[in-house]
C-alpha cells in the first residue's frame, strides 16, 4: 500500500516533467546568447511546479486554492513566453510541444482551482 506522500498526482508530474523540458530550452537559448526571454522563461516555467509542491502541502484548502492559483498564472505567463520565442523565430526549433504541455497544465490547473472553489 502506498503512503499519501507516495502517491502520484498527475500535475505535480505534468508540471514537473515540464520545468525540466523548460530547463533544457533555457539551456538552448542561453547557448545562443538570449538571456533575458531564457530567464523570464525560466523563472516562470519551473514556477508552476514550485507552486503545485506548495499547494500540495497547503495549510488550508483556502492556501491550496491561492497556490494553484498562482500556478495557473505562471503557466499562462510561460505560454506568452513560449509564444514570444515562436512569434521572434529566436530558435529554429519546433516549439509546438511546449504549447500544448503548457497548455494541458492551464487547463488542468484551472479546473482544480474551479473545481476546489466549490
């Protein structure tokens, strides 16, 4: 039997899979010398993960709520971002995946916030 700690939560997965994909991009784009968009996105990217870490060892359901409520703004933050990187042709990657895996994380987030509210 696993313990509660032990158990997966699909987005601390989700957002935690994604900081590190987020990670590896800041690295490419460091490489090229842009700092300033690999830093915003840095900062905000591995942010929706420390948020849902905090949300999940909330101290009330009202600081759950404001937690992951924070984490879906910072995703949305990542998508403008992400979005600037695609729309300035900065890299010749594709960046499609990195929408949709921050896109399912803004969706997620908000229907757990929604959902909680309840």
């Amino acid at each position: 039997m696993q313990s509660h700690s032990n158990k997966v939560n699909p987005v601390k997965e989700k957002s935690f899979a994604f900081a590190l994909e987020v990670v590896r991009l800041c690295q490419e784009l460091k490489q090229r010398h842009e700092y300033v968009l690999s830093n915003q996105l840095l900062r905000a990217g591995t942010s929706i993960g420390a948020n849902v870490e905090e949300a999940l060892a909330g101290q009330s359901r009202r600081d759950f709520v404001s937690k992951m409520a924070i984490a879906s703004k910072e995703a949305r933050e990542t998508r403008y971002w992400l979005n600037i990187l695609i729309h300035s042709n900065l890299l010749e990657a594709d960046l499609t995946p990195y929408l949709a895996s921050v896109d399912e994380l803004v969706r997620l987030l908000t229907a757990i916030v929604k959902s909680t509210k309840k």
